[in-house]
C-alpha cells in the first residue's frame, strides 16, 4: 500500500518571508530617498497587514471588530483625508477566504447548519426587497445609497459567519469589541471630567453643545467617534452586556479586572451623552441580566440601593433630561412636551412616519425616501412646521414606511430565525457542559435585545454594529456544532481538510 500523498500549504512560512523582503525593501527606500520614504514604509506596513490578513484571516477580521467599532472609516475620511480602510479590509479578507478555500479544496460553507442557511436566505431576501425599492421609490438616489449599505452590511454580516466557527474567535471577537469600549470609554471619560470640549481627540472624541458652552443649562453631550450622542448610547449599552458577562464569566482575575475596568468606563461615557434612550434601554437589559444571571435578592437590592446613591452625583441637567421622558408616557405630556421642543418633534416625526405607512401599506414609500417626504406630511397632517427634512427617530416606524408590511415581515423572519439559532445553539452548548460559550450565547440574545429597544427611538444611520450582532449571533449555531463535534473526538472539519498550527496539509488517501 502506497503511503498517502501529502501538499503543505504554510501561509505562516510566506509571511515571515514577505516581512523580511518588506524590512529590505525598507531599508533600501530610506537609503536611497529619504525625503519620500514615510510614505514608502506606510505603504510597505499595508502590505505586510495585509498579507498577514491572507495567512491569519482571523486575525484580520478582529482589527475589522475593532475598527468598525470604534467607527474608524469615518474618523479617518473626516479628520485625516485618509481613505475608508473598513470596506477594502472587508472585500480583501471575502478573497482570502475565497483563494484559501480553493487551495484547500474545502467549501468555505461546510460548517454551516440548517438554522443558519436558512438565517441567510432570510437575510438575502431582505436585501432583495431593499433594492427592489429603487424602482418606486420617489427619489431613486436615496433608495440606491440605501440598498448599497444594507449589501454592505449583509457582505459583513456573512464574512462573520465565514470566519467566527468556533468559541475561541467569538471570545476573541468580544474582547476586541470590549477593547474598543476600554479605548472609547477612556477619551470619553477624560473629555467629561476635564471638560476638554474644543478638542476632538483625532476625532474619537467629539461634542455637542460647544457654541453654548458658556451657558450653563445647555449640557455638553459627547459624542465620541460616531458624531450623535444618541447613537453613540447605543453602541455603549451593547457593551455593558459585554463587559458584564466577562466579569462572571473569565476565570482569570486579570481579565476579569479588565472587564470592570471597561464597564466602568462605559457607564461614566453613557452618562455624558445625556442619551434619554440609552438609559431606558439600559434599564431594559439590566432587567434582562438580573433574570439571566439569577442574582441573589440581596446582591439585586444592593444594586439597586447604589444606583439610588448615585442619583445625587449626576449632572443635574442630565436627570432634567430623564425627567422629561414622562412625556412620552399617556396622562403627563401636558407640560413637558410645551417645555421640551426635542419631545415635540420627535412625536411629529413618529407620526408622519405612521401616517406614511397607512398610505403605503405594502410595500412603503421606499428605502431612504422617508425624509423625501416628510415636509408633505408634516403639512398635510398639521404638524410642527419644520424646514428642513427629517429623519423617523424610530427605526421600526422608518422600515414600515419605507418598505411597508413586506419588508417589515422579512426583517421579522430574519431576526426570528436568528433568535431561534441561538436559543437552540445555547440549549446544546448547555447540555454538554461547555458553559462560557453557552453564556456567550445568552449575552448576544440580550445585547440583540438592549440595540433593538434602543432602535424603538433611533432611525437607521449605523447600521453596522446591529449587523455586527447579527453575524456574530448568527455563528453560534454552527460554533455549536463544531465544539459538541470536537469534545466527541470528532473532526469540525471534513477529513480530507484539517488546519494544525497554522500548516493547512491536504491528504489524499491511497487508492
């Protein structure tokens, strides 16, 4: 019998090669011109990103989390005149993944369960519907520069799934997102108690309210990369989830540390935006985690009873804001909303969008063409007179009347099939003892659960992060499969494919 025939494909070995060809390389710019060679070895440092991106994929997509969240495309086109880094890092990770696989011969789609294809048929048929509005929508710009970010987004949403196949990348995954929350958490933090609001710290740490900064009842809001305080709440409530879960669950004091460390952070940065929604979402998945984690009565009451200690040292204009979130409960809008104009127009807005959706009910008015006709509504329905155009304040309201009862029902099957995947991905990891990926998966249900009730009242302007969770829940099951598989002696992989230490070796049994 002929022993099998064995090829190597070492992506490390050609790296370390590439790195030692770029140092040469280098070195001879700097010797030959000086004046020119910074931007030589900027661009020497991308190529070997980048070619370490092509050995270690993973590698690459949690500089991917990272930039992403700390919004770093924006920050860079906006702030540096640099180019967005985020999609070109996004289209040269789907090639790797694509020309690996063909060396490999394996299908990039092999860990993939039941629940998760149909998770993604779900997710191409809601990007379907997006781009069919483009042909009756009333402004067919908008509708494009819609349908290209949701492909975007739905591109990224898949490269996680392509990539996230076991409970080591997620962890890895959460602690960059938990990483990105440490660095943002500490600008905003600083800016806040040292009142440092004319700096934008590069552009990570931005505010609102400067040209009233000698007024003092006009609130200083930071905002930190994203540019919007409300929004900027919204990515920080997903990490508190994050942070939270990490101090229960990491068995390591360190990193346990770390994890309060970055949760404190977070809550002193959410209190600078002044976010109304942030903290009603924030108490929504407090309650989640109080039921999930099944604390003791009196750790619950002693929770409690600090939160009610620090009541006194918030900033007063902040509980002023809370205060005035009555208004949008029935019987006490009487006077806050004539006192706060922000309530006003925020209801008017809800209600052209539901007045929108009534005269459209199918199919809606079409991807972004909400602010297109919002000053029609807000004349035809007496509301606010408002000049200049506007957004829904509700994401739920601007998908009903922009893709009507069809897009809404295909954005309930998606997330109703990746709930499903995860409640059933966290049963099984359960049952087999594997705890801290089983509680990662309860932690994504519950961040899912804090940027949705978050989203009641914000529109759609960063979509990414909700398709970031939305990837990222969407691998457990198949993270699932391939952990029950390996604890059973079993290969994740097919047997003609397995990866070891980085060498990816290709047998071919004997004839």
């Amino acid at each position: 019998m002929r022993t099998p025939r064995h090829r190597y494909f070492d992506p490390l070995a050609a790296v370390v090669l590439l790195l030692l060809l770029l140092v040469g390389m280098a070195a001879g710019s700097l010797a030959v011109a000086p004046t020119s060679s910074l931007i030589v070895i900027i661009g020497l440092i991308g190529v070997a990103g980048l070619a370490v991106c092509f050995a270690q994929p993973q590698w690459g997509f949690l500089f991917l989390v990272f930039a992403t969240y700390i919004n770093l495309s924006d920050v860079l086109t906006v702030y540096h005149a640099a180019i967005p880094i985020e999609k070109y890092l996004l289209l040269f990770l789907f090639l790797a993944v694509a020309i690996r696989s063909a060396l490999n011969r394996e299908s990039p789609f092999r860990d993939w369960t039941a629940q998760t294809r149909s998770a993604v048929l779900a997710l191409i048929a809601y990007g379907t519907l997006t781009a069919t509005s483009v042909l009756y929508a009333e402004d067919h710009t908008a509708a494009l520069d819609v349908a290209t970010d949701n492909l975007k987004n739905a591109t990224f949403a898949i490269l996680v799934l392509l990539l996230v196949r076991d409970g080591r990348t997620l962890r890895a995954a959460v602690w960059m997102m938990l990483c990105a929350g440490i660095f943002l958490g500490a600008i905003t933090s600083y800016q806040h108690f040292s009142e440092s609001y004319y700096s934008t710290f590069g552009g990570f740490g931005r505010a609102w309210g400067v040209e009233n900064l000698d007024d003092p009842n006009h609130a200083q809001r930071l905002t930190g990369p994203i540019g919007d305080p409300n929004f900027f709440g919204q990515i920080l409530v997903v990490l508190v989830v994050l942070a939270w879960d990490r101090i229960c669950s990491e068995r390591r004091p360190a990193l346990r540390l770390i994890a309060a460390c970055c949760l404190g952070l977070v809550l002193i940065s959410i209190v600078a935006t002044f976010s109304r929604g942030t903290f009603l979402s924030l108490l929504i998945v407090s309650c989640a985690m109080l039921v999930r984690y099944r604390l003791r009565p009196a750790v619950v009451v002693s929770c409690v009873l600090v939160g009610l200690l620090m009541i006194p040292l918030l900033p007063a204009s902040y509980t002023e804001r809370l205060v005035s979130a009555v208004s949008f409960v029935p019987g006490f809008e009487d006077n806050t909303r004539e006192s706060d104009p922000a309530v006003v127009g925020r209801l008017d807005e809800l209600a052209a969008g539901i007045y929108m959706f009534l005269d459209n009910p199918v199919l809606g008015v079409g991807a972004g063409n909400y602010q297109t006709h919002f000053r029609r509504y807000t004349q035809r329905m007496n509301l606010t007179p408002r000049y200049e155009a506007r957004k829904s304040h509700s994401y739920y309201i601007e998908l009903a009347a922009e893709r009507g009862i069809v897009g809404l029902s295909a954005f309930a099957a998606l997330m109703f099939l990746v709930l499903r995947g995860l409640l059933r991905a966290r049963r099984e990891l359960s049952q087999t003892g594997l705890k801290d990926h089983s509680h990662l998966a309860a932690t994504m249900g519950i961040c899912l659960l804090g940027y949705a009730s978050s989203s009641v009242l914000l529109h759609d302007d960063f979509s990414r992060y909700l398709w970031l969770l939305i990837g990222l829940a969407l691998s457990l099951p198949q993270i699932a499969s391939n952990e029950i598989r390996g604890l059973a002696g079993m290969p994740a992989q097919p047997p003609e494919s397995r990866a070891n230490n980085g060498v990816w070796e290709i047998t071919r049994e004997p004839r």
